[in-house]
C-alpha cells in the first residue's frame, strides 16, 4: 500500500467515523438560540392566530363532551411517543418521525396545532430537541404549516377518489417536506453573511437534503402502515377520534 | 426512560424554589439570545454549567454528552452559513474545485462563531432548567403566569400519559426483538408501522378507562393536585437579580 492510499484511507475512516457518531438527526428543530431575538418573537406571533383558534375549537368540543379530554391528552401523548421513538433508518444514524403528517390525518390540523405547541415544549425540556426561545419558529413549521399541507392534500385525494394507501403516503411525505423547507426559509431569513436570502435558502436545503428526503420517505411508508393497521383493527377507535376532527 | 426527567428528580437544586429557577433560566436566556455577543455567550455557559454540574450535582460526563445532542444540527446549518460556492474566491480560504471556489469571508467566520457559542450558551440555559426542575414544578410556574386552564390540564395529563406509551412501547418493541420482528430492513419498517398502530389502539383504551376512573372519584372538570411549596429565599433572590442587572449591562 503506497503511502498516498494510507492517507485517502485514513481520511474516509475519519469522515466515516465523524457521521457515524453525528448522535441525533431528529426530525428540523431549530435548535435553541439559533435564531435571532426579534425572529423569534415575529414567527411567536405569526402562530397566535392558529393557537386562538386551535384552542377555541378544543375548548368548545371539550364543553360539549368531557370525555373528550383523556382522548386529546392521548393524542397528544401518542405524537410525542411516536417522534421520540428511533425509526429503522438506512444510514444507521438515529432518526425520528415528526408526526406531523399522522396526527393531521388522525386528529385534523385545528386540534394538531394545539397539541403541537405541548409537544414541542415537552421535547424542548424532556429531550432537548428543539428549544423555548425557538419555539414559535417551530410551531410554525411542525404544528401549523406541515398538518396543515398534510391534511390539505389527504383531503383533495379523498374527494377525488385516489387510493388511499397513496394518498396517505403523499400527505406524510409531502407534509414532512414542506416542513423541511419552511425550515430552511426560517433559518435563511435570519442568517444570510455573504449572500442573498434565496441563495442561502438553496444552502440549507442542500445540506439538510440527504438526511431529511430520506427520512421524508420512510416517514411517508411508515405512516402508511400505521393507518392501514389502524383500518383493519381499530374501527371503533378511528371513529371516535374522529370527533375530535368533526368539531370545528 | 426519559433521562432528563430521571436526572432532575435527583438533582439538589430540586427543592429550591420553582419560580427562581424559571426566572433565571429564562431571564439569562433571553439575555443571551437578544446580545448575540461571544463574550457574554462564554459567561453564561460557563456559570449555568457550573451551576447545574456543581450545585445540582449532575455528573459532568452526562452534562457533556446532552451538550452535543443537537450537534448534527449545529454542525450542517453552521455549514451552510459559512462556505459558499461561487466563481470568485472570499478573503479568508477557497478551494478550487474545476472552474469554482469552496470558500468562506473572515466576517461570516466570525458571525459563524459568535453564533455557535449564543447556541450553545442558550442549550446551556435550557438545561439549567431542565437538569434542576421537574415537569410538574414548571406546570406550577406556568399556572402563576396564568396560562389558560384547560392548557395546564392538557399538559399534565400528557406528562403522565407519556411515560404510559412508552412504557407500552418499550415492551412491544421488546417482544417484536425476541420475534425477529427486525430481521431486515423491509421488517423492522413493518414491526415499527404495527407498533405505531397498536400503541395508538392502546392509547384510545387507555383514555377511555382513565376517564371512567376520573368519573368514578368526582371528576368534575378540574383535576387538582396537591403541590410542595417551597418558599422564595431572599438570598437566592439578590444573587439572581444581581447576576443579570450584571450580564445586562455587560451586554450593552
């Protein structure tokens, strides 16, 4: 072995070594204190109007059925348990759903908004993905406009009568990436040094690519066979959490 | 399971006053996040670590290890504000690759620096109060600041039913183990879709006898618990007001 192959091959060991340990690649919480103050205070705001409505809608279903309130807690608890779980990945790297695109199916994106907000202040504290100044950033992406795309498209396929295995998959995959690149939109609008806002939007969406076009996929298969379970063997169950889709 | 919330429950800051440690943790943060300057990121990450390894007896490897949970993140997105890719070279390197440059400026350097330590500063911050306070203690504080009722009852009952799912969880994911539930590639994406729905079944039981229960002891719209109460030392109250009015003025 001449001493230039050594070389190459004790870099690629590195550079294998160095994205092997990359410990977490969760689902695209801005981390905290990455954004700066006033953007988190404007992306804060811009998720008030959802929440208002999100929170009269729960609160009017709750005064109608007070049962209604361990079944949304549920709901709430099962989207946290569902995005802390490690999914098969094929990188090896650790990685996890956002669950976004299920709990709009499941639970319709007025209730989700709601329950996103928890969740996401849940994982900031319990798990330290994400963050409390980050926050509102997040609620948009993950709670407000990826549900929202989700349940926009599940909808459209319903009415015009397309399979609904692949509708259900194109509601995950195209939720989870439409959350990916608000994302990015939210991170370059805060931080372009040398460039203009779209070219350092291209950056970010370059460099999350390879590990969220993926993850957007598996998540899409995945949330296939949770419904398709759940089609088969929970009837009575998907009917009653569709109240809480109904009271709007 | 979680293992911050175990961690916190052990922690000595634990009895100290809830609404201190809030404040300070968010007070500090808010500073830290609003200044954006390196000198000010390096103090406070040097005094909450201190203060949650040293005072909160947290061991330090454990403390280190969370610190690089959201390094993949860091790692990317730093990346991408500092190099660009264009056909004229920036004043601190370049690379040439074919007809184009790999290359970064000095000052997105230091934008680029100053912006990792304000993040790390600030996940020290969050850490503070999530190494030294437990869930509930923080419902408490959030039920002071009047934060909406039917909120507070939410969270609670989803603090409580996370650790249900991912007992349930747990144990599925197991026995899918011992059934070679992840053989390959194409099975473990199957056996995780079954866990997900049969833990959403299981969910919707749950609810359903937790809310019989709830009827069966007078459940009559609001769940009440009993909280410790640990009253503010005026002390701890001076140290922490002098602490930030010093931080402020530092960061102006």
């Amino acid at each position: 072995m001449s001493k230039r192959q050594k070389k190459i091959i004790t870099l690629a060991a590195a550079f294998a070594l160095m994205f092997g340990i990359v410990p977490n690649v969760s689902a695209m919480h801005i981390m905290e204190g990455y954004l700066p103050g006033a953007f988190c205070i404007a992306w804060g705001v811009l998720c008030v109007p959802f929440l208002i409505a999100g929170f009269m809608s729960i609160k009017k279903t709750i005064s109608q059925n007070r049962k209604l309130i361990t079944l949304l807690a549920m709901s709430g608890a099962f989207i946290f348990v569902i995005s802390s779980l490690k999914i098969p990945s094929v990188t090896g790297s650790c990685s996890h759903m956002t669950g976004t695109g299920l709990g709009a199916i499941l639970f319709g994106p007025a209730s989700v908004s709601i329950l996103g907000i928890i969740v996401l202040l849940f994982q900031a504290i319990l798990l330290a993905h994400g963050g409390l100044t980050t926050l509102g950033a997040n609620v948009f992406s993950m709670a407000i406009a990826g549900p929202f795309v989700s349940y926009g498209i599940y909808f459209v396929c319903k009415k015009t009568g397309v399979n609904k295995r692949v509708s259900v998959f194109l509601a995950a995959t195209i939720g989870d990436l439409f959350t990916y690149c608000v994302t990015a939109v939210q991170m370059a609008i805060a931080h372009h040094a040398d460039t203009t806002i779209f070219g350092a939007m291209g950056k970010f969406l370059a460099v999350f690519a390879p590990t969220q076009v993926p993850l957007a996929i598996i998540e899409g298969i995945i949330t296939v066979v949770i419904v398709m379970g759940l089609e088969s063997y929970a009837k009575p169950e998907l009917r009653a959490v569709g109240f809480l889709k109904e009271a709007k | 399971m979680i293992t911050i919330d175990k961690m916190c429950y052990h922690s000595k800051l634990r009895y100290e006053n809830a609404g201190e440690k809030f404040a300070f943790a968010v007070i500090t943060l808010l500073i830290c996040v609003m200044s954006r300057s390196a000198a000010v990121a390096g103090i406070v990450l040097a005094v909450t670590g201190v203060l949650t390894v040293w005072k909160g007896g947290i061991p330090v490897a454990r403390y280190v290890r969370f610190l690089t949970v959201p390094l993949a993140f860091l790692i990317l997105s730093t990346a991408a504000i500092m190099f660009n890719i264009r056909r004229t070279p920036l004043d601190l390197f370049a690379l040439p690759i074919g007809g184009w440059y790999l290359t970064a400026s000095s000052h997105s350097f230091f934008y680029a620096v100053s912006l990792v330590l304000t993040a790390l500063a600030a996940v020290s911050c969050l850490y503070f109060l999530s190494f030294t306070t437990p869930m509930p203690d923080i419902l408490q504080v959030l039920r002071r600041l009047h934060c909406p009722k039917l909120m507070i009852e939410m969270m609670l009952l989803i603090y409580r039913f996370i650790f249900i799912l991912l007992d349930t969880a747990s144990a599925i994911s197991t026995s899918q183990d011992c059934r070679m539930g992840n053989r390959d590639y194409k099975t473990s994406l199957k056996s995780f879709g079954m866990l997900g729905s049969v833990l959403m079944i299981r969910a919707v039981s749950r609810s359903g006898k937790l809310y019989d229960s709830m009827e069966a002891r007078c459940y009559d719209g609001t769940i009440r618990v009993l909280s410790e109460n640990h009253p503010p030392k005026k002390k701890v109250i001076a140290g922490i007001v002098c602490f930030e009015l010093l931080l402020f003025s530092f960061a102006l």
